[in-house]
C-alpha cells in the first residue's frame, strides 16, 4: 500500500484526478500491451504498474493523444524490462508493433480499430471464423482445431492464415473509407 499512497500524493499535488486519468486510459494502455504481446494477466499487471510508476512522479496533463502516448511509452518501457528480465524481447519487432499502433489506434486507444475487427469478423465464413473463435477464444491448438473442421494441421493452418489476410484487409478497407 506504499505505492498507492506515494501515487495519491503524487496525484494531489499535481492538482489532476488520478482516477479520471486511469479511467480514461486504461482500456488503451492494456490494448496496447495486448498489441506487445503480453497475455491478458500480463496486461492488466502491466497496466496497473504503468499507472502507479506514472502517478508517483509529478505529472502534468497536456492534451490526451499527448498523455496517451506518454503512458504508452511508459507501458512499453516497463513491458521491456519485464521481457529482459524473462529473455524474452526483441527492440525491432517493439518498434514496428509502435509504429503500427500509432498508425492505426493511437487517437482513439484502440476503439476504431477494435470497431472495425468486431465488423469484419461478421464477414468471415463459417470455418473460417470458427477456426479462429476456437484459436484466439479458446486457445485450442492447431491440431485441435484441425480434428473438430475435419481438416489436416497444415489444412487448418491456411484456413486461419487466409482468414487472418481477411480480416487485416477488411480492416484497413473500413479505417481507410
């Protein structure tokens, strides 16, 4: 708890409302560290750490694509150091990961875009959607998925590349009209 009292005098002293800044930013910092590559756990730990290291320095509000990015580079910062010390990071990959989420979601954290996924996902054919429900909802591995659509793994493989192709271009189709 010494972090959420050296965080409410942060925050009082700065003269802004910590919990409208966490209100308002949380669902993009914790998108954008799904974006990295963290699980969802990892995201919301990350997320809560990012505001806590952020509130326990003075801080100043500009605008909010301003204050966005800030905590987004907070957010990536930590998520480094949690990789390294895991082995895990790669700084290129990181980068172009950035530069993709300031193209596409950097005003909006991320709604757009998860607007347009939610609408393209309509179009997708039934294996197809299927295949990825049971991928990225269900976290069924290749071979599974192949054994309920009566498909090879390399089968099942293509069906979810092709559909992934499918999406992203349905995607920069509806965010670029």
């Amino acid at each position: 708890m010494a972090t959420d009292s050296a965080s409410s005098k942060a925050a009082a002293t700065s003269g802004f409302d910590a919990a409208r800044l966490v209100r308002e930013h949380q669902a993009g910092v914790w998108r954008y560290l799904r974006v990295l590559g963290c699980s969802p756990s990892e995201a919301e730990d990350l997320t809560q750490d990012t505001f806590v290291a952020v509130l326990q320095k003075p801080f100043e509000e500009i605008n909010r694509a301003a204050t966005a990015a800030y905590l987004r580079q907070a957010a990536r910062s930590l998520f480094i150091s949690s990789q390294r010390r895991a082995a895990r990071v790669a700084a290129a990959e990181l980068d172009e990961i950035e530069q993709t989420w300031t193209r596409w979601a950097a005003n909006d954290d991320g709604q757009e875009l998860l607007a347009a996924l939610h609408k393209c996902l309509e179009t997708l054919a039934g294996r197809a959607r299927q295949a990825l429900d049971m991928r990225f909802r269900e976290g069924s591995s290749r071979a599974e998925i192949a054994a309920k659509l009566g498909l090879s793994e390399d089968g099942a493989k293509n069906l979810m590349q092709r559909a992934k192709q499918h999406l992203r271009n349905c995607i920069e189709r509806t965010l670029r009209c």
